[in-house]
C-alpha cells in the first residue's frame, strides 16, 4: 500500500504540492495527471524519499518515507524522468550494480537479472555500454535497474516519456503484469491513452492541489466531458477571478 497523508512540500514561497492525500492499494494502478508544474515529479520524488515535505506524511508498505526511508527504498522501485545511468557500465553491469547496492547475494541476483534481461529485450545489447544505448534502451535499463529486487511498490514518472510505440507497448504489458502479480503502481503522464489503457483510479493535480480523483470514467461523467482529454482540460482549467 501506498499512502500519501496531507503532503505539502514548498520551495521558498511557493507551494509545489499542497495537502496531497492518496492511496495506492495492492493490486492498483493509480495515475496522477496534471498540467506542466502541477506538483506531479514533486510528489513522486518526495515519496521516493528524494525530497523532505514540509508537512504531511507518506508510507510505502508500512514504512515512513522521512522517518525509515531505507526500509521504505527496499519496499519501491523508482524510475525518474532522467535515467541517470552511468555510462562506462554495460546495460548487464548497471542491473547487476544496484542488485549488489540492494544487497541480493550473488546466485540470486545472476537469476534475477537473467529474468529481467529476458522480460525487457535487453539481451541484443546487454554488452554494450550505457552511453551508447538508444532512449529506448536506457529506458529499459533504467526499469530493469529499478525493479531488481522485486520491490512490491511502484513509483513511474513518465515512464514512456520519449519512447517508440513498441518500447512504450512493452511498458505497458509491464505495468499490466505486474498489477496482476499484485504491485501498488503509482504513475504520471500527460498521455490520455495510457491512462485509459491501464489506471484504475485517477488523482488529477492543479497547482498542487489534488482537484479530483476516480475512476477515469468517473471523471467523465463528473464533468460532462465526452472524452477523459476533455474532462482533464476541464479540471485543470483555472476558475475564471
């Protein structure tokens, strides 16, 4: 389970996330949309225990995120927008590097990675070294490098953010996957297919404010709107002063 407990993190004056309340059960996809700015990575990085809030809590599993955030780590996988690979280590070697950071035993982790390698088509280049791997590419080894230890909690920002259709395709059978295995899985996009392909419930931010949340088809009907674009739009468009 993932729970967000009225989380509000500033920078300065200005108030990026504002009293966010969510939860992501087992077994859950859960979108979090919003405009450019809306408060989306904030909250995510903030979850992943990469930036403290100000006030509010969070947990993934049980676990704290500010005050047991090695326990919470163990318990997601992150993918940030930027990969952050390094690039002198081969896709192989990036996987097997951060199993090790996770403390997975050797024959374990040889096991694992073999799986991983298979499940994302990592194989053809699974040699070759992290900078001279395409988008589509680092994208995988960057899931594969998140996912190593088999974490039941997922956190994606923008997980098909630059990707072809048939890298994107392979996420999405990923995320379906591992919803069925049960996984908590908490995502942003600005792509409407996705979320009609994949979330369960939705959470839509508007200045850092979470200003409506339910089924996709629910935020339709809530808004009249004949498609979940034009209920987004809708939603997030600025009440006229």
């Amino acid at each position: 389970m993932i729970r967000v407990d009225a989380l509000t993190k500033c920078y300065g004056l200005l108030t990026a996330v504002d009293g966010l309340t969510c939860q992501v059960a087992p077994g859950e996809v859960y979108a979090l949309l919003g405009p450019n700015g809306a408060g989306k990575t904030t909250a995510l990085r903030c979850l992943a225990t990469l930036l403290g809030p100000n006030s509010g809590s969070a947990s993934v599993f049980g676990f704290d995120v500010v005050q047991d955030p090695i326990e919470a780590r163990r318990q997601m996988a992150f993918l940030a927008v930027s990969m952050g690979l390094y690039e002198r280590l081969t896709a192989r070697e990036m996987v097997e590097y951060f199993g090790r950071l996770h403390g997975m035993g050797r024959d374990a982790l040889g096991r694992r990675v073999d799986e991983l390698v298979d499940l994302f088509g990592i194989g053809d280049f699974e040699d070759r070294l992290c900078g001279r791997l395409s988008t589509g590419q680092r994208q995988r080894v960057s899931l594969a490098r998140a996912l190593v230890h088999d974490p039941m909690a997922l956190i994606l920002d923008e997980p098909t953010l630059g990707l072809d259709v048939l890298s994107g395709e392979m996420i999405y059978d990923f995320i379906t996957r591992e919803r069925e295995r049960g996984k908590a899985v908490l995502f942003s996009t600005h792509q409407m297919d996705e979320v009609e392909l994949l979330a369960d419930r939705v959470g839509v931010l508007r200045q850092g404010r979470l200003v409506a949340e339910g089924r996709p088809a629910d935020l339709v009907a809530q808004t009249g709107a004949a498609s979940l674009s034009l209920a987004f739009l809708e939603l997030v468009r600025e009440a006229p002063s």
